[in-house]
C-alpha cells in the first residue's frame, strides 16, 4: 500500500489527508444526530398532558432533561406560555434560528471534500501525464529509444491519483446526503413540534402558571 501511495505522488497524501477528515466528520455527525434523536410524539404526548395540567414548570424540567433540538425549542416556546401567539412563535423560531447551525454542522466540509478530490485525481492524473510525456521528450532527443518501464511511473500516477479521487468522493457524497436527510428529518419534526405547541398554548381559555 505503502508503494502505491508513494507511486501516486504529493496529490495523493492531500487525497488521503481529505479522507481521514470526511470520516471523521461523518462519525461526529452521526454519532451527535443519534445522541440527539428522540421520540418526539411519546414527547410531546408528555408534554401536552403535562400543560392541561397547567404544570409548565414540569414541562420546562421535562424539556432539560431531553436532549436534542426538538426539547430546546419547545422550552423556549413554554417558557413564553403567558405571552401573545406571536411571541410565542418568536420565541420558537429564534431557537429554530440557533438549533438548526447546530445540526449542520461540519456538513459543508463533507460537501467541499466530495466535490474536490474528484477534481485532486484529475490533477494527479494531468501531473502523471506530464511526466510521462516528458520523458518521451528526453528519450526523443537521445540514443536510447522509449520503452514502456520508462513510462511507467507517469502511468502510474495517472491511473492512482484517479481511483483514489473517486474512491473518497464518492462514499463521501454518500454520506453528506445521508447526514442532510437526517437533519431534514429533524428540521421537519421540529416545525411539527412547534405548531403542535403553539395550538396547546394558545387554546382559549388556558391559563399556565410557573
């Protein structure tokens, strides 16, 4: 292995140097994305019986005590509950504002990678064809005619530095539209939770009490 990277040339170490970091990058997003999953209709169920009880501090202690975005923005909203509608909604879509960065986060270095080193194997192979015919050309204007092995190394970076490119990109496309769906899927259950939330507190008639 250790002389086929050697034989892909410099662009091959920045090629590997991207795929440690994409993958680094998708453990992190999927290990912070699982942490912060939950079931969110067992959740809000909770949290609707818990304020027509009239109990928003329990409410409130419910969403600490929940990890995930869905929670934040619901104890943003509660903590608003004696307010007007649209301060409730203000409230909610300015945590929105904060939560949603939060689980985006790094995706668009994933996106830089898979988009790049399709573009660094195509350099690797242009180098590697430079090479190649500048070694004809020295061979052209000596006594020594071109064989094969003489091109071999220019050959061989070509053909490396292409696979290589490839090999990254495309696993790692593969997992940014896996991480950009998750978050879709979050971005979606927290606009549900909200309107679902903003029904429950402004309900005629109810009357919260921290």
């Amino acid at each position: 292995m250790w002389d086929v990277i050697q034989k892909g040339g410099s662009i091959m170490y920045v090629i590997i140097l991207c795929s440690v970091l994409a993958l680094a990058v998708t453990l992190e997003r999927i290990y912070h994305l699982r942490r912060a999953r939950i079931d969110t209709r067992d959740f809000m169920t909770k949290i609707a019986a818990t304020l027509k009880r009239n109990r928003a501090t329990e409410a409130i202690d419910m969403c600490n005590n929940t990890p995930g975005p869905i929670a934040h923005i619901m104890k943003a909203g509660i903590l608003k509950h004696d307010r007007p509608k649209a301060d409730i909604r203000e409230a909610i879509e300015d945590a929105g504002v904060l939560e949603v960065p939060r689980l985006e986060k790094n995706l668009g270095v994933l996106a830089t990678i898979a988009h790049i080193t399709p573009l660094l194997g195509l350099l690797g192979t242009v180098t590697g064809m430079v090479r190649a015919f500048q070694v004809i050309q020295e061979k052209a204007t000596s006594l020594y005619p071109v064989n094969p092995g003489d091109l071999a190394g220019g050959i061989w970076e070509a053909l490396i530095t292409t696979v290589a490119g490839l090999s990254v990109a495309i696993p790692t496309f593969v997992a940014y539209n896996y991480l950009v769906s998750r978050v879709d899927g979050f971005v979606l259950d927290m606009e549900k939770s909200a309107t679902d939330l903003l029904n429950i507190l402004t309900v005629r008639g109810q009357d919260y009490e921290i």
